[in-house]
C-alpha cells in the first residue's frame, strides 16, 4: 500500500496570503481582512479545508502573493 503524500513537504516558491472582505464592506484597503500566509501545499490545504461553510457565502476570499492587497 502506497504511503501519503505529506503536503508539507512541498513548499511554494512564494508565501500566499489568504485575505477576505465582508460582501457588504467597501473595496478599500481597510475592509480586507489578512487571514493566513501560506508557504506549503500542506498549510493551503489546511486553510481551505477549514472554512466554514456558513461563512463562504459571506465573504470574498482572496489569496495574493506575499503581503500584497
């Protein structure tokens, strides 16, 4: 039986940043929110894997390069 893969070991060339905005907050800088930086296909998984289904439909998820907004 083959093993599984450990996402941790393979890390981006890049950090990612996961950011959201309310849907009804206003598009300036100030209404995202930084949620988490990423740095390995383990973390983005983590990440995405624990968003609350209640809270999808009320967000704007964003995930930029470094700490760019």
């Amino acid at each position: 039986m083959e093993q599984p893969l450990d996402a941790d070991a393979y890390p981006f060339e890049r950090t990612w940043t996961f950011w959201y905005k309310l849907n009804n907050a206003s598009w300036t800088s100030s209404s995202f929110v930084k949620m988490y930086t990423v740095r390995t296909v383990g973390d983005m998984w983590r990440v995405l894997n624990n968003i609350p289904v209640a809270v999808v439909s009320r967000i704007n998820l964003f995930i930029m390069e470094g700490e760019m907004i």
